[in-house]
C-alpha cells in the first residue's frame, strides 16, 4: 500500500482533488493543424537554474538524429523573467534543433507558484508544449536528463513506430503504490502518441490518489490515471536504455524547488550535487571552484550552493549518495570527452568528507577502472 492508514490516504487524495480543481483551467487544448510524421522533444524548463538547458540540448545536438524535427522548451515564468540575452544566446548556439521557447502566463505563473508542486509544473509545462507541436510524436525529454549515446533515441524511436503503441518508457512505473506487472510506463525518456495525450482533458495528466479495482491505495503519477485506466496494455511499452547512454540523476530539479521553498531544511540533497556538472557543460567553467568555496565555509546545513541565494542543507548526504552522482558525473566527462581537471577531484572530496565517508572508502566504490584513472588524473 503507498499510504500508512486511512487518514493518510484520505488526506492525500482531499490535496490531489483539491490542486486538479484549482489546475483544471489552467490550460485546454488548442486547435492544431494536421500532425506530420516525426518527433519533437518537449522540455519543462526550470527558470530557477537557467544554466542547466545547454548541457541538455548540447547532448540532443550531438546526436544528429534526423526524426527529430523541433525542440520545444517550456519556462515555467513568464516571458523577459530569464537572464537578459539567455534566450537568444540559446537560440543561436542550437539552430540545428529547431528551437521555440515558450512561456506561463501570468494567471499559470501565481496559480503554479501558491500551489508550489513540482508535479503541477511539469504537467504544465509539458501540456503546453502539446499545445505548440506539429509532429505526431513528442519525446519527454526530462530536463535533468542527459542522452549519452548517438543512436539510442533513433532506434527506440523506431520501435515505437512499429509497436503501433501509444506511450513507450524505458521502464515500468514501480512506486507510489505500483508494481511492475502493472505495465505502467515512467515518463522520462518516454514517447508518446500525441492525438491519444490529447484526446484526454489535460488535467487527467496530473497527479490522482485512488484505489484500484484490486483495492490498492495508489497516487497516479503524471499520465499514470491516463494509461492504467483509459489505454489498453497492448498500447503501452517499454524499451530499455542501458545505464550508460543515460544520465539522469532524477529529483535534481524537485530537490533544488524543495530547497528553494524551504531553505536551509534538512531534505534529502542526493541529486542536487549534480548541478554543477549540468553548469560546467552549459559552458560555466567555474561551476566546481564556486561549489568548492561555498562547501569550504563549513556550515553544511546553511550553503549558499550555487551562490543564487538558496540555502542547500548537507546534513542527510550519504556516502552511496555521494559515489553514485560523482561516479555518474565523471561517466558523463568521459563519454563527452572532457579531459581530467582538478577542481572535479576537490569538489568530490569534500563531498565525502560532508558524508563522513571513512578515508578508505573515497574513490574507490563501484568506480571502473577507466574512471578511476580519470580520477587520479584529475587530482594530479
């Protein structure tokens, strides 16, 4: 069962009722023109950490995958919120992805920020990019996700294509009260049949507490009320990304959001200490140097991380945690090419000491040995 009793779960479904009351007319579904054949990524973009998008898009560039037609890049703020110059920067360093960004409005913007979910933004975000398409395929591509290998989204696309389904994952929902045999498909990475989205009204896509015709209590994560309830199995697939043409060190945004509302609170910080890698690719070389003096006034419960003004608390950060984002990160380095640099080495080493990892256990759980040589020469 997701929920402990019954007051937990009527509790959470009374919140969920609630927030799809006050998000129901947010957004409908406007008029498109007939769909053409091909694939559009759609981003919900986090104002909040501008500088995360050009690792993103770098990545979906390198790929020079000619299905996919058009990137749509939703901001959750409204239009002239961003850095000044950001957009156009953008726009001129990808013109190969057919780029558009696009915006909330003012009544999204309050009505998203009272609410303060994470789940309520992404929901937006992506129905608004469903609102601006003209392929008939759209790819979720997560915003703290990063596509490593050159053919994999291409071949997947294609099987997508043959399978005649309506919703591939790369793999099947297991939480929030599901398991595995309920052939659920998670959303990152996931493509989807645009008209049967939006046959639905958007805001079946967001989140619902229920309990399902077996009796179990479950929270229905984006689209999850859509294919458990309304789309047949035979429409819902799965095609494996093997851990190395994906990095995705998922709940970095949801983790940075939470921190932003409740400064300073010990939460759980396993995926935000990935940030400064997405900086570094975007182009800010001196992400690590900044994280690494931030780090070194030692106050771990009150750091001004990013130097954006919101208190990051280290007090929770594990050991696992630790090795599982700088092993990843330094996968990413490798696979991009990145030569071997010093401030990386002391920026994870103070990551360990923040986890109190014991001395012999630094670099050295779970590492290759391609990527430990990598370590070792970025500490010399």
């Amino acid at each position: 069962m997701k929920y402990k009793n019954y007051l937990h779960y009527f509790v959470a479904k009374a919140y969920k009722t609630y927030v799809r009351s006050r998000i129901a007319r947010l957004i409908h579904w406007e008029t498109l023109p007939p769909l053409e054949q091909g694939c559009t990524a759609i981003i919900g973009m986090c104002s909040k950490l501008p500088y995360v998008l050009a690792a993103n898009l770098q990545c979906l560039a390198d790929l020079d995958w000619e299905d996919l037609k058009a990137v749509i890049v939703a901001v959750d703020t409204q239009k002239k919120a961003l850095p000044d110059g950001f957009e156009t920067e953008i726009l001129a360093q990808f013109p190969q992805l057919n780029l558009a960004f696009i915006y909330y409005t003012e009544k999204q913007v309050k009505t998203a920020n009272k609410i303060k979910d994470p789940y309520v933004f992404s929901w937006l975000s992506w129905s608004l990019c469903l609102n601006h398409i003209r392929t008939q395929t759209a790819l979720i591509q997560d915003y703290d996700a990063l596509v490593l290998d050159k053919n994999i989204l291409a071949q997947r696309y294609q099987t997508f294509l043959v399978s005649k389904a309506k919703i591939q994952g790369i793999m099947w929902y297991k939480s929030e009260g599901f398991v595995e045999e309920d052939q659920l498909a998670t959303t990152f990475e996931a493509f989807i049949d645009v008209n049967w989205l939006r046959s639905f009204p958007p805001v079946m896509g967001y989140n619902r507490v229920a309990t399902t015709s077996d009796g179990r209590q479950v929270n229905y994560d984006t689209f999850l009320d859509i294919q458990h309830n309304h789309t047949p199995t035979s429409e819902r697939t799965i095609m494996a990304m093997p851990k190395e043409t994906l990095a995705h060190p998922s709940q970095m945004i949801t983790q940075y959001m939470r921190f932003l509302y409740s400064p300073g609170k010990p939460l759980y910080s396993s995926a935000v200490i990935m940030i400064p890698v997405f900086h570094y690719l975007s182009g800010r070389k001196y992400a690590f140097t900044q994280a690494v003096a931030a780090l070194e006034q030692g106050d771990f419960g009150q750091v001004d991380f990013l130097g954006d003004g919101c208190l990051i608390n280290f007090s929770l950060l594990k050991t696992y945690s630790v090795d599982f984002v700088l092993k990843l990160s330094v996968h990413v380095f490798i696979s991009k090419k990145i030569a071997p640099f010093r401030e990386f080495f002391e920026y994870g080493t103070l990551l360990y000491h923040i986890s109190n990892t014991p001395a012999e256990e630094v670099w050295c759980n779970h590492y290759t040995p391609e990527q430990l040589a990598w370590v070792k020469e970025a500490k010399a």
